[in-house]
C-alpha cells in the first residue's frame, strides 16, 4: 500500500517535468524563431561585403589620403562636439526621467 502511493506519486511528478519539459521546449523553440528573425540581416550583410570587398580595397587608401588632409580639421570640431554630445545625452536623461504631461 505504501509502495502504491509512492509509486503513484512519483507518476505524477514524472507527469508534471515531462509537462513542464515540453513547455520549456516549446518556450526555447519560440525563442529561437524570434532570434533567428531578428539576425537575418546578418547573412545579406555578409553577402553585401564580399560583393563590395573589391571596391573597399581600392577606396581604403584614397579614403585615408583624403581623410589625411582633412583630419585635423575635423579634430578641431570634435573638442565641440563632445560638451555637446553630453548636453544632448543629459537632456534626453532628464526628459525621460521626467516625462511632461502631454507626452505620457
């Protein structure tokens, strides 16, 4: 009689992780789908630089004769852009944090 009910239990937790087995299974593969639907672009993305791989070996060098002259140039502009770039993020920070009324 003690065996029954022992046995009969344990059935009834090996139902309950075999149950519990398929809804993690079914879990995992619905995950993988939306995984695999949000890294497509990878594979195009990968076709798309070998097809242009000849022309980025060819634009390399007269991109860094060109970027060559103009850098410090550009340099320049970056001490600017930075203390604005931070404005800029703590500004979104702050909207975030406090959402006016007409926004929500």
């Amino acid at each position: 009689m003690f065996w029954e009910a022992e046995l009969t239990r344990l059935a009834r937790r090996k139902q309950e992780l075999a149950a519990d087995c398929d809804l993690a299974r079914a879990r995992v593969a619905s995950q993988a789908g939306v995984l695999a639907r949000k890294l497509a672009w990878v594979e195009s993305a990968h076709a798309w630089l070998h097809r242009v791989q000849p022309l980025l070996l060819v634009g390399a060098p007269l991109a860094g004769l060109f970027l060559g002259k103009r850098l410090p140039r550009l340099a320049r502009w970056s001490a600017f852009a930075a203390p604005l770039l931070r404005v800029g993020r703590a500004f979104l920070q702050r909207r975030r944090t406090f959402p006016r009324a007409g926004n929500r």
